[in-house]
C-alpha cells in the first residue's frame, strides 16, 4: 500500500586509433512524433448502474487475465481539519477484510494468481487495483464488491488499532529518508489553508485521534458506487463484464457524493525562503510555485515548460548547472499536475563547496532567460517525442500502478473522458514554442517558494502518542466481526497453465550471442547488452571504478558530447541505461521500433566509442562522491555497506558490495587510465550476451545488431573473476550503525547458506515464500499485522552466482528495535522446528505462484527479466513452461527439508541502522555481542574490508 508524496533524492580525448569504430553519427531519421501518436490508443466500452457506478471495459486479449481497477472520487484534499490522513488510513482499512470476505484481503488474492494487487492514496483519490486470471474474474469482483457495500461490520477497535500503526509506520519510514521533511515544510508554506495544504499521509496527532466512529462515519460518507469508477482492462469484453458487474454491485445503494472543495490557486504575496537542517550530504534547493490542475488550457504547456527546463536529460538546467557551469550534481524540473491545482517545482542538489546562493540566483536567471525567449522548436518536439514513446511502453500493462486501466480510470474521475490521456498526448505533440513560453511567463512570473536543506542538526520529531485511556470506548464484550450473508466466495474455474514466449538463439558473426523473444503487444524494442562483469569485477583497490566508467559511456563518444547524446535520445524517443549487478554489468536501449535503426546507431556509438573526456571524468567524479556522501546518510546506504564484510569476509569478491558507490579515496584517485582499463577488460564481445525482447521479427533484429555490432572485437586481454577466495562469514553479533534523531530503525540479518548456486533452488525459494516473501509470510504478518511496529517486513535468497546468501530486511519503529530482532528469531525458530509449514500455506503458495504466471510475464520487460536470470541460473529457455509441474510436486515435507538445510538463526549476523542512544540498551539484553560504531565510519571500514 502506498501514498503519494513529493520525492527528493540524488539523484574530448578519444581512445586509440586501434580502437573498432562505427558510424558516431545516427543516419536514420525519427518517425515523427505525430506518427507516434497514432499508436497510443485504448478503445473502450462503458456503462453505468442505476446506483451510480460507472464502468469501463476495455478488451486486450494478449493475455488471459483481467485487471480490476476501482478507483473512488476520495483523497487528502476532502479531509477536515483534524482528520488528516483519514483517506489513507481508510485504504489501509479495506484491504483488511470485509462482512463476507474477512481477514487480509491479500489471502484469496494470492490463492487465484493475482498480480499487481495493492492500493494508493493521493489528494484526489482512493485506488484500489489488482490483475486476476480470467477465470478469477467473479471472486474479485466479489471482493471488491464486498468492500464497497459490506464493510462496515468488519471493522472494530482492533483492526483500527492495527492500521494506525502500520500507518504511522508508513510514516516513520518516509520521514527516516535523508531529505524526508522537506515536502511537509512545502504544503505548509505554499498551501497554507487550502485543501491540497497537508500530506496525504497526515500528521501522527490526527492519526493519534482517529475514532473507530470517525472512520465509519468517513467511509460512509464517501464510498459509494456513485463515488466510484469501476475498471476492467484484459481478456473480457463489455458484455461479458455487464451482468457480472450487475450480479456483484448492483444491489448496493448510492451513498452520498464527495463534494469537490473549494480550491483556489494561490499566490504568495512575495518570494519567500524557508531554511532547514536535515542529516544529509549536501543542500537541496527545492523552489514552487501553485499552478493550474490538469484540466487547465496551461496545464500542457506548462509541463512542456517544466520538461524543457529540468526534465529533459538535456535539459537546459542541466546543461548549465550540471555540464557546463559544474556547481550542481543534480537538478530537475516539472510539475505534480493534481486535479484542481499543480505544483511546479525546481530541485538542485548543490556540488559540495560550491556556494547554495549562487546556484540560486543562476536557477532564476535560466527561468528567466527562458520565460524572455521561450524554447526552440526542437526542444518542445523532442518533449513530445520522449512522452509519447513514455505512453506507448506503458500500453502494454493492464493495469497495476501505470496501465491502461489507470489511464482509463483517471481520465474518467478527474476529467469525465477516459481517452483524456490521448488529448493531453495531442495537445502535447501540437503545443507551440509561444503557447508553452506563454504559460511559463503567466505562472512562473509570479513570487516563489524556495526552501533550503542544508547539512546540519534535523529538527525534533513530532512522534505519535499513546491514545489516552479517556479516548478509548468502555471496555465491554469485545466486538465481534458482523456474519455475512452473501455466501462463500465465488469458485475459480481451471487456470491454465502458462505459455511463455518462444526464446530463440542465434549469433553475430564475432560469436556474441543473441537470446529472443516475439512479443507485439506495443511496438517496442528492448535490447540489453550484459557483460559477465558485476561489482565483482571491480578492481579491488579501487572500487567505484565500474560505477564511474558506466556514468561515463552516454555522456560522451568520440565525437558527440553529453548534451548531443541526450538530445540525440529525446528525438529518438529512446531510452539507453547503464546499471549492474554483483555478478553482471548491463548497456541496454529501448525505443518505438519505427525508430530501432536510429536508436541502435547510437547505442552502439555509446557502447564502442566512448570518450572518457577529462572534463567529463572530474565532473562525474563530483557527481559520485557527492552520491557516496548521500549513502552515508541512509539507512539504505549504512546497512547496505556495513553488511557484506560480515557476510563474506575478506578477499572475496562479493566483499566488495560494501563500497556501495564506491570507495571515497579510491574515486579520488581513480585516473583516466584506470577507467579505460575497466572498459578494455570488461565491456567488450566476448564478455557480452545480448537479450532481445521485440514486436519485430529476430532476422531483422539480427541484422540491425550485425551491423553495428558484428565486427566489434576486443583489445587486450579479458578480465578475470577470482573467486578463489571462499566467503567465509563473522560469528554472530550484532553491528549498532550510530544514526540519530532515526524514528525507525532499519534490522538487517543474514546467513551465508551453503547451497550450491550451480543448483536447482526452486524448493528452498518456495519455502521461503511462507517464511519472508510477501505480504502474507510470517515475518511480515507478525511485525506489520499482528504488531503493527513495521510497514514491511521480511526475507529471502539473494541467490548470486556463486554463493546464495539469506537476509532479513525490518524496518521498525525505534522503540521496538529490541522486541522485533527477538520476534524475528521467533518467526525463524519455530518454523524451522515446530511450526513449518502448514497444508494451508502450502496450497496457497502453489495455487498463487502456479495461477499468477500468465500476469507475472504480461510485459516484455519482465519476460526479459527472466530471460536474463534464467540464462544466469543455467535453466533452460522454456524453464516456465515446465516449472508449473515441479510446483505441483512439491510437499510440506519437501519444503521443510529445503528450508532447514538451509537456515539457521543461530548463525544470523545483525546490522541495525539507527540511533543508538536510544536502540543499543534494547539489544545488550538479547544475548549478543554489540559492536557500535559511528555512520561516518562504514565508509572507510567497509571499503578496507572488501579489498584485503
């Protein structure tokens, strides 16, 4: 479950004429963008029911499933004062159980297969979302039925009690981020007074005093079916869908309409600067303006604006104060577009060293520079370019957090017209330089918002409170649930079993092999390039070096800068990423295969002719100490490299996981030389394989990589994994990383198992499932529902190439941190003794993982995705056309075996993240040794360990 909130975060030499060159500039030309356009499209049918529920169907038969998507007209902007946070609490509350469905929603959902199933809150509205296989269409729609007319009687003191604290938990959890306040302090002082002026996730004091009749009384008062819009997106069409609708919603009665607040855009009297401290690396500039809702006529070219100026990666923000000018390390631009009002927002994450007040009065002469001349032509085309291609990957989902479902549903509750996704495409592909310098002028003219984060003390943290025994009802018989008196849930028909795509192999004349898959869902192509490399091939004195050489390749080849690589991609309407794993380094693209040639010309220009342009290599230096500097202020980053030293000991190459982004001093010196010896070692053909998910056909594809790529060879010797040094894991302790003024703290246990990671792992994973995976496994329910001291929390494999580590991951209220490693050890203990698993979670873990298949692998990217670690894992290329049988076959004593001769909690070391003033007298009693060391230190430890 999640609620929305404004996120901050960190975001020409040439090689040697020996060097395989190919053509550095694209000789393709773009499809133009209105072409593009053509191909987004979601047709739809629609009805509504005499109790007001509005529904629309849209029919995509790729696929046999059925994405249930019911959104109410409910978010934080209807909210009274007082009751902040009611609508996200309330979206807690209905996944919960209802009078004919009790308990955790989440139970009959796995046991039908569904995928993508949670729920969101933001200012607008409650959504509630989940993809079932057809043949579980009515049990949805049952349940979510259930939970719009029949809820009421399910929930007593004791289930608010529990979501309160998951709920605050929620809370904590943001609020523990590096920069986590900020967007608080931004509604406080833009908004003050206006409906949209709190967080949607509400202030703990509100949360404090929510009534169980106060959340009756909101739930009543919004959640009918006149309220709401129903969406069904997949395999049935409208008049399959009716009489079912009918059947399950029909008889439930109109309640009353959320009425829209009153909202006005406001304007600040005059520019304001609001200054405040926080335990991060570097200032964060953070400058709003109110602007118009997304029905507004400036709504598009005010996001035009906003794309061209920081969102762009050629952004002209980023070509001044990241490239050219180097004082930030990262900046953006755009606009949170709401239904009555927006919010345009700049961010600069300042270089350290460089003066915060320059860098503001630069992000005011760009805005100005731009609102005076307006942008080019190009630079609006290759907006809409990037948005549509955006769009068109997003079609191919049917539902989850962005698919069609969402663009269908949203359009229809914000703006009465599901196709408004596709006018505000039209209105982007045709908007003019004027129309959007035009708009800039209107809004961004008027008096702004700036607040600054800078290093320093966090201020003190409104913490919840105990409910006073006064604001309890009199204690009487415990309520009991309310029977209910619509039947037993719908029976699921047979879900067939999965067909995933065909995979075939082929090579390029140099031998580098190609993996693919036909799929032509959109038309799409995604192509990665992965290297058998990883941060274990990162030089062991120099760690941070793979990072660093991978953020230079699209920054610059042998004849295009950074800003021509980028512009480049925008009109394209690609994508090229870089990113790596402890056992693979990855290159991909994806773009709309009409533009496949063009983006494949740069791609490989990227991949073979990279720069490594001195001016480029002290810039991005910057950019990545900077990054290492933020880690250190994340419970994320602290746990992240304060475990694997404990885990593997030193000398073996997972060690070096510890130097996260790297090792400070070793960034420091890295040179030139350094960073063309990794490419030269690494990121060459015969390290490479490449996977290949497209709607075009595998000759073609073959061909376009053949020509790019077919006489590309490599220069020198390859590098070499060592892996002769075996892990060899640290007596259990517990290692205390000092974090102060943390609300939570962040538990980290692990155990190096001794499974053989050549094997067959499918059994211990399965048994997992029950243990720590998902939402439904015992360490989550016992640290989120039953003692709501978690938002989430559990465990799993991380099953590398050469070793299968376990790890446990809870984040948990501070003055629980003690409590909760003891439960953990609990929950571990019992099930690998006497509480394994049982008949019921054996069903329910093959049912769902067997029925959710056809969901699971909906989108090229996850069939890549599995492409990719199959080929790892050495499975065969039809591995889940076969794993449905081996599901079958297993029992309760199979997976307790695989469990118990995999686990042991004895030998859990544990990393907390979190203020030890207030956390070590909690672990001194649980009969561990306690090692305290300050956050500041991990960096130079952890980097030491992992090189010896």
């Amino acid at each position: 479950m999640y609620c929305s909130a404004a996120t901050v975060a960190l975001a020409a030499a040439s090689l040697p004429a020996a060097a395989q060159q190919v053509a550095a500039t694209a000789t393709a030309k773009p499809v133009p963008v209105a072409e593009l356009v053509k191909r987004v499209d979601i047709p739809y049918e629609e009805f509504t029911l005499k109790n007001g529920l509005r529904v629309i169907v849209h029919t995509d038969r790729k696929a046999p499933i059925v994405a249930v998507s019911t959104w109410y007209d409910v978010g934080s902007k209807h909210e009274p004062t007082g009751k902040t946070g009611f609508a996200h609490l309330f979206e807690h509350l209905m996944f919960n159980g209802s009078e004919n469905a009790p308990g955790d929603f989440f139970e009959p959902l796995k046991q039908v297969g569904a995928t993508d199933f949670n729920g969101t809150t933001s200012f607008d509205r409650t959504n509630y979302f989940e993809t079932v296989p057809r043949p579980a269409l009515d049990r949805a729609l049952f349940l979510e039925s259930d939970r719009m007319g029949y809820l009421l009687g399910a929930i007593t003191q004791d289930v608010l009690d529990e979501q309160r604290g998951v709920v605050q938990n929620e809370k904590r959890q943001g609020d523990n981020q590096p920069y986590g306040l900020v967007y608080y302090k931004l509604l406080e002082e833009l908004l003050a007074g206006n409906a949209y002026g709190h967080n949607v996730i509400g202030s703990m004091a509100d949360l404090d005093a929510a009534s169980l009749d106060d959340v009756k009384n909101w739930f009543r008062s919004h959640y009918g079916p006149n309220n709401a819009v129903l969406v069904l997106a997949g395999d049935v069409d409208a008049k399959e869908a009716r009489p079912l609708v009918e059947k399950y919603f029909g008889a439930i009665p109109a309640g009353p309409k959320s009425v829209l607040p009153q909202v006005a855009i406001p304007t600040l009297p005059q520019s304001k600067t609001v200054k405040m401290q926080d335990r991060v690396a570097a200032t964060l500039i953070l400058r709003s303006w109110a602007v118009p809702g997304m029905n507004d006529a400036d709504a598009v070219p005010l996001d035009v604006f906003g794309e061209v100026l920081g969102g762009l990666a050629s952004s002209r923000l980023d070509n001044a104060l990241v490239r050219k000018e180097k004082v930030a390390v990262q900046v953006s631009a755009g606009i949170q577009s709401l239904s009555q009002l927006g919010i345009f927002q700049i961010q600069a994450v300042v270089k350290p060293g460089v003066d915060a007040n320059l860098v503001a009065k630069r992000l005011d002469e760009i805005v100005a520079d731009l609102i005076a001349n307006g942008p080019t032509a190009d630079e609006v085309q290759r907006v809409a370019t990037t948005s549509v291609s955006s769009r068109i990957s997003g079609l191919e989902s049917v539902g989850g957090f962005g698919g069609k479902a969402v663009a269908l549903a949203s359009g229809e509750l914000y703006s009465d017209d599901p196709a408004f996704y596709k006018k505000q495409l039209v209105e982007t592909a045709k908007v003019t330089p004027a129309q959007v310098q035009a708009a800039g002028r209107k809004w961004l003219g008027r008096p702004s918002l700036t607040i600054l984060v800078e290093p320093g003390q966090r201020e003190a943290y409104q913490e919840a409170q105990a409910v006073p025994a006064a604001a309890k009802p009199v204690e009487g018989p415990k309520a009991e649930p309310v029977k209910g008196t619509r039947g037993a849930l719908p029976d699921v028909a047979q879900i067939g079993d999965l067909d995933f795509p065909n995979v075939e192999r082929t090579k390029l004349s140099n031998g580098v092999e190609i993996v693919y898959a036909h799929r032509t869902a959109v038309p799409v192509t995604q192509v990665v390039m992965s290297f058998d490399a990883g941060v274990a091939a990162d030089p062991a004195n120099k760690l941070g070096t793979q990072n660093l050489v991978l953020s230079l390749l699209d920054e610059g080849t042998t004849s295009l800068d950074s800003t021509a690589i980028a512009e480049a991609r925008e009109r394209l309407g690609a994508t090229i990423g870089t990113g790596g794993s402890p056992d693979r380094t990855y290159l991909s693209v994806t773009t709309p295969s009409p533009n496949l040639a063009g983006s494949l010309d740069l791609f490989a220009d990227v991949v073979r002719n990279p720069a490594f342009a001195p001016d480029e290599i002290e810039r991005l230096r910057a950019t990545q100490l900077t990054g290492i500097a933020q880690e250190l202020t994340s419970p994320q980053g602290l746990a992240a490299r304060a475990l694997p030293p404990l885990l593997y000991g030193a000398g073996n190459p997972y060690a070096k996981m510890a130097a996260g982004g790297g090792d400070p001093a070793a960034v420091k010196a890295l040179t030139r030389d350094d960073l063309l010896a990794f490419y030269r070692a690494w990121i060459r053909p015969d390290k490479a394989k490449v996977f290949v998910v497209s709607d075009r056909p595998l000759a073609e594809v073959k061909a376009a990589l053949e020509a790019r790529f077919g006489n590309w060879q490599g220069q020198g010797p390859a590098g070499i994994k060592a892996f002769d040094v075996a892990p060899k894991q640290a007596a259990p302790k517990i290692l205390l990383v000092d974090r102060p003024d943390s609300p939570q703290s962040l538990i980290i246990a692990a155990q190096m198992t001794s499974l053989d990671p050549s094997s067959e792992l499918l059994t211990q994973v399965t048994a997992n499932q029950v243990l720590g995976s998902g939402f439904l496994s015992r360490i989550n329910m016992d640290l989120r529902e039953a003692k709501h001291w978690s938002y989430g929390a559990g465990g799993g494999y991380n099953w590398l190439e050469k070793a299968v580590p376990y790890t446990i991951s809870a984040p948990v209220q501070a003055d629980k941190t003690g409590e909760s490693i003891k439960a953990i050890q609990q929950q571990v203990g019992d099930f690998l003794t006497t509480k394994g698993v049982t008949d019921a979670e054996l069903t329910r873990e093959i049912n769902g993982t067997t029925r959710e298949l056809a969901g699971r692998f909906e989108t090229s990217g996850a069939v890549l995705s599995a492409m990719q670690q199959n080929d790892l894992r050495h499975r065969p290329d039809n591995f889940y056309d076969t794993v449905t049988q081996k599901y079958r076959g297993m029992t309760v004593a199979q997976l307790d075996a695989a469990a118990r001769g995999s686990l042991d909690p004895k030998k859990f070391v544990w990393v907390v993240v979190g203020d030890a003033a207030k956390v070590k007298p909690q672990l001194d009693s649980l009969g561990l040794a306690v090692e305290v060391v300050p956050a500041a230190s991990v960096a130079g430890s952890s980097a030491a360990a992992a090189s010896k």
